[in-house]
C-alpha cells in the first residue's frame, strides 16, 4: 500500500486543523501529535478507515487500537465508564492514561481486534485538543510508526516511517512526555491491572483508586497473543531499532574504545566519543523519557553494530524507560 507521494506536513493553523478535520470525516489518515508519542488517526467509528490504519503500519490486526476522545461525554458513546473510571479518569485526564473499559457496539470490532473491551484515553496536547473538538468524532490512533518500529515523537519521525503510506501529518512539535501512555485494565473495577507502564505510576492509580493495582504477569510473545485476556499489543519485542541492543546496569566496565559500537548513557559521561551518547545531560527522567525514542533513531541510523544501553535508575518514570528498553532489547 502506497500512496505514490510523500505525506505533507501541516502547520497547526486555524485552517490547517479545519481541513484535516474534514479528511478525518471523510475516512482518510492523519498523523496526530499527542503529549506520549505521535499517533495515527482515523475516525474510531468508521471501520473502513481504522482497516486502513492496520494496512499503513503493517499491523497485525490481533493488536486493537487505543481511541482518543475530547471529553468525558464522548466517552460513554463508545466505552461503559464505571465509578473507578470516572475517579481515575476525573483525576489524571486529560493526560497520559489509556482505560480499558467494555465496549459499546458503535464501535467496529476491527477497532478492538475482535474485543468486548476498547482502550480509550483523552489526550492533553493542545493542538490535539483542537482536532478532536473539529472532527467531532473520536479517533482510533496507534503510535504512528511502522509496526515493532521505535515510536515516533516528531513530525518528521512519522513520515521517515510512514510517508508513503498516508497523505497527511500535523505537526504539534516534539512530544513532552516522550513513552506510550500508561495502560489500566478497569474492565472489573475490583481488581484494576496495569497493562503497561508510563508516565501515570501504578503507585498514583493505587492512590487515586484507593485499592492495589495488579501488574499484567503473562506476557505473550512476539509470536501474537497467548490468550484473548492480555493486551496482544505488549509484545516483547516492540519499539526496536534495527541495530542488536544490549542493555546494561552501568555501562561503566565496557570497552568504550569498541568504535564499531554505540554506547548511549542515561547522563552525560565524562569521556566524549562519536560512539557515545546520552538520552539526557542531567539524567533527569522526564528529560531521559522525552529523548528516549529520538536518542534511540538517531543513534540506529549510524548503523553501529550493536547499540549498548543504560537503564534507568528508580524513579518514577524509571518503570516506564525500562520497559520500553527491553522490548528494544529483546531478541
Ligand atoms: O500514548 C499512547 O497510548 C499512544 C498515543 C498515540 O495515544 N498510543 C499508543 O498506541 O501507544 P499503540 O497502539 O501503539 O498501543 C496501544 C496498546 C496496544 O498494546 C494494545 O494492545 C493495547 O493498547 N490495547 C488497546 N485496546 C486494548 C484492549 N481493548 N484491551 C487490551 N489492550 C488494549
Ligand atoms: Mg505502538
């Protein structure tokens, strides 16, 4: 599937944002900047679009798609809120939260990989904001890169990976937070379940929720889904360069004079090479988060032969960087 041209990139601009709204209605993709990571969006409830969605990423159409709504309101037309979700959802949206909720049936079962539960989050990226109040309708939005490829958290990141396979992206510039949203399982509001880490801790929803939130324990492999109940999304191997990547504790007893390969510190090291890098000078975690995935493409497209990666010390966001990092890893 290709469209023959290269995908513009749109400014967000008052007309800008008026006309991608009309594409959006009309059935067509656009590539949506969001606070975690770029998304690829179509109407969530025409199925022939989110189809198109699935043929763009090369994406295995057991993964269901998260969708993004403007409001609360908006909200009960495709999922089935209960008290735990309002209180979760009152407290950390718009933001980085994703809900697994039961679904209605206006949402197309291709939306949900055959589900009778849907993800759905409301963003909080202003221009965001903007496109879903003008398409009036909520939008089903992967990560706008080509699947098991690293995220993309820039304009520019969407159309290297996908370019050629949709017509339009708007840029809202580099994404703040920088890692997928925080996935929760509330299905059955008593026994809430993380499904994948980000920038919301568990230790927040625990709070929020009053009551311990369980942690997703079977992962299926990069085969597909072990059963029907897990997210078939969270695949071990995700979000990976095409270059081998090691990760390490410290990256402190390594041969750092090995020029054939990368080593990327979570802070500025002492010694500068052109095989070193960093995700962030200070190693501040929300700095680390937000350069992760670009840290990750720029340092790929040197083409070393192996990449080595720091981990994260604790920390809040720490959970969320090593997750992403070991699915990068992961063979
Ligand atoms: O931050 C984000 O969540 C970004 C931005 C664009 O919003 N989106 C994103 O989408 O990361 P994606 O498709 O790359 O990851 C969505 C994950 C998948 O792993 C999928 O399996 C899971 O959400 N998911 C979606 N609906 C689900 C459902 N009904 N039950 C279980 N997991 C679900
Ligand atoms: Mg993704």
């Amino acid at each position: 599937m290709s469209t023959g041209t290269q995908a513009r990139i749109y400014r967000p601009t008052a007309r800008n944002l008026e006309l991608l709204a009309k594409r959006l209605q009309a059935g067509e993709l656009v590539g949506v900047p969001t606070e975690t990571v770029y998304g690829l969006a179509a109407n969530a409830l025409d199925a022939g679009a989110c189809k198109q969605i699935f043929r763009a990423k090369g994406r295995p159409s057991y993964d269901p798609l998260i969708v993004h709504v403007h409001s609360l309101t908006a909200v009960s037309e495709i999922a089935h809120l209960n008290p735990a979700a309002i209180k979760v959802a009152k407290k950390f949206w718009p933001g980085p939260l994703t809900l697994v909720l039961p679904k209605t049936d206006k949402v197309p079962l291709c939306v949900t990989a055959g589900r009778d539960s849907v993800g759905v989050r409301m963003p909080s990226h202003p221009v965001m904001r903007r496109l879903l109040a003008l398409t009036k309708r909520p939008l089903a939005a992967p990560s706008a890169n080509p699947f098991g490829y690293i995220s993309p958290t820039t304009a520019a990141h969407v159309t290297q990976g996908l370019g050629r396979k949709i017509r339009h992206v708007l840029d809202g510039g580099p994404s703040t937070i920088g890692v997928e949203s925080t996935i929760l399982d509330l299905r059955d509001p008593k026994r809430p379940t993380l499904l994948r880490p980000g920038a919301i801790t568990r230790k927040q929803l625990e709070k929020a929720l009053g009551r311990p939130v369980a942690i997703l324990k079977r992962r299926p492999t990069s085969k597909g889904p072990a059963t029907g109940e897990v997210a078939p999304g969270m695949l071990t191997r995700h979000y990976s360069p095409r270059t081998p990547v090691s990760l390490h504790e410290s990256l402190a007893r390594l041969n750092l004079s090995e020029r054939s390969e990368a080593f990327v510190f979570m802070r500025k090291p002492s010694s500068a090479a052109r095989n070193i890098f960093w995700f962030d000078a200070r190693g501040n975690l929300h700095g680390i988060a937000r350069q992760l995935f670009a840290t990750l493409r720029r340092v790929d497209a040197l083409k070393f032969r192996r990449i080595h990666v720091e981990m994260a010390p604790a920390g809040d966001l720490a959970d969320a960087i090593n997750d992403r990092l070991r699915r990068a890893a992961a063979k």
